[in-house]
C-alpha cells in the first residue's frame, strides 16, 4: 500500500501532509473516504473539496481553498491522476508459462518470459518477443510476429501475416487481419477480391475489444506508432491511421481511407472509403465524413437531439429544401431585374 511521500516522489510532485499516510485506493470526490486518493481536474468541481471526506487529492495549488488536508500539488491533475493509476494497478500478473493445453506449432520462435494461457493455438512460422502475454483461447494464425511486451487479451484472432510491435495492448474478441469487404459484381454473381495484404500495427497501440481490422487487399492496412482504439471499432481494408490518434467506439472506416497523425474521431463517426484526412483534425461524434479534409481543424456533422414532434416537421422542410432553393434563386433573379429597370 503506497504512501503519500512515495506517490509523492513516483511523480515527482511538492506535496503538503504527512508522508507516511497511508492510501490504499483511487476514488472519486463523492465516494472517497479515509485513505482513499481523489484529484480535481477542472475547477468548478474543486468546490467538492470543502465536503469530501478524501485522504489525499491531487489538484493545483491555487483551487484548493479551505481543504486542509493531504494535497499532492499538480499543474496538469489529470495526467497525474492518469499516472497514478498504476501505482494501484490490480490487474492479473502473466505468469510466464504455457499451459499445458496451448497448441503450439514446433516452428513458433518464443522470446524470453512468454505466457501463453489455455487453449490458445499459436500457428507456424510464428514469431512471439519477450514478455509476450496470449491469453486464453487466442488464435494466431501462421506467419504472424508480435512484438515484447505486448498482450493479447482473451479470445482475439490474429489472421495470417499479421505484424504487432512492442507494448502493444489487444482486448478481448478483437480480430485483426480478417478479410476486407472486397467483390467484383458479374453476371453470375459477385466475384471475391482475394485479400493478398496484411495488417502492420505500430508500438504502444491499444486496441479496444470486439473490433475489426481488415486486411490490405493488395497493400497493408496500416495502424501506426501510439494510436488508441475504443471498442467496437471496424477499419476496412487498407486504411491508414496515423500515429498518436485516438477512435471512439462504434466508428467505421471504409476502404482506404487514410487518417492522419494527432486526430481524434468521436463515437459513431463514418468514413467514406479513399479519403484523405490531415493531421490535426478532430470529428465529433456521429460525425458523417463524405470528403477529404486537408485543414487541421474541428469539424461536425448531424442534428442534435430535439422532441419527436420538431424532429418530424423539420424532416418534412428538409425534403422541401431544393424546391425551397429554386424559389429562392428565382426571387433573388427576379429582385435584381426589378433593380436594373429601376
């Protein structure tokens, strides 16, 4: 159980109270009790303070009022608190050995301290770092190389060919490497595109679960260095997301689309396929993006929530607004003739 003076110096912030307290949890304002660790990452909630019963919080010094007790002061709370967390981390430890019941091709190269847990098939010529982590009833197929340090989480399915690098984090029920949605229409019926790329992630990615990342169909679906991935997230065959961007949950990318680097994409947004996205830019939620956006930028789409009755008498204007247009060019052509002969 840390106490303050070592939260205090793992990262590496002044503090006021007596180092030797005690913290056993992270908690809420509202729930924190005695013992417990907060912190206060806007300003209009460190009026919490003066009633939560909180051991020890992280905050800037100049919100903490009243609070007489234990501060860790912190210019940037958020980010603290985010490191802070693992100083309580309580997740499972790998335990560095392979079950009994892995199924494990002999020409699979496993790196130092490799956990590979029950029922998990691990398929020819492929290649595991050190400090590998498969977990139970993962499927990788042949031919796949995974970076140290990277964990695959329970029932993920890695396709043939598939490339991870190092620290990388896959949640359960993910498959990556699956085939894109690719058919040539014919007379008789639709002719399958063989998928003959892969998937190439980067380091340090973090994929959420139950997503679907497809297959290049000629060249690789790319997922570049430090990208963070919601879950239920679907990225079609040879897009490209650049480094440092983040995805919420239930976004759909088609085809080729390429995301540039240091973007954020809120939930339900959609992809049209071939599009080009800077760097930089930020879509809001259930964002409808149909065209390329080369400035940096926010950008949204879509109606916000309204009572059924506007809704509806708004959709019917909508369908009205070309002839509503036409009618307006008109008036505005027969205004300026006015004007002329005026």
């Amino acid at each position: 159980m840390p106490t303050l003076g070592d939260i205090a110096k793992a990262l590496d912030l002044p503090f006021h109270g007596n180092p030797d307290t005690a913290l056993s949890r992270l908690a809420s304002l509202e729930s924190a009790g005695e013992g417990d660790l907060s912190f206060v990452a806007q300003k209009k909630f460190s009026k919490l303070l003066s009633t939560s019963a909180v051991g020890a919080v992280i905050c800037p010094e100049d919100w903490v009022g009243e609070y007489g007790g234990a501060v860790l002061f912190s210019t940037q709370p958020y980010i603290d608190f985010a490191r802070a967390t693992r100083l309580f981390d309580n997740r499972p430890l790998p335990s560095g050995r392979v079950h009994e019941t892995a199924v494990i091709a002999s020409s699979v190269q496993l790196g130092a301290n490799t956990t590979i847990d029950a029922c998990a098939v691990i398929e020819d010529g492929v290649v595991l770092g050190d400090n590998v982590w498969i977990g139970p009833n993962v499927w990788v197929g042949s031919g796949v190389k995974v970076g140290d340090s990277t964990a695959i989480r329970s029932g993920v399915s890695l396709y043939h060919g598939v490339s991870l690098g190092r620290s990388c984090l896959v949640h359960a029920n993910t498959v990556i490497g699956s085939d894109g949605f690719g058919f040539a229409p014919a007379e008789s019926g639709w002719e399958k595109i063989l998928q003959l790329g892969a998937v190439t992630i980067g380091d340090r990615v973090e994929i959420g679960a139950g997503c679907t990342i497809d297959r290049g169909a000629l060249d690789n679906t790319v997922i570049e260095n430090d990208v963070i991935i919601d879950n239920l997230v679907h990225i079609a065959h040879g897009v490209t997301i650049g480094s440092r961007s983040a995805i919420a949950g239930q976004v759909g990318f088609a085809g080729g689309t390429k995301l540039g680097e240091r973007c954020t994409v809120g939930g339900q947004a959609g992809f049209a396929g071939h599009l080009e996205i800077a760097n930089d830019v930020h879509i809001g939620g259930q964002g409808r993006v149909s065209r390329s956006v080369t400035e940096p930028g926010h950008y949204a789409s879509g109606t916000g929530l309204m009572p059924v009755r506007d809704w509806a008498r708004n959709a019917a204007r909508y369908e009205e607004l070309n002839e509503m247009a036409k009618r307006i060019d008109a008036l505005e052509k027969a205004l300026a003739e006015k004007a002329e002969r005026d």
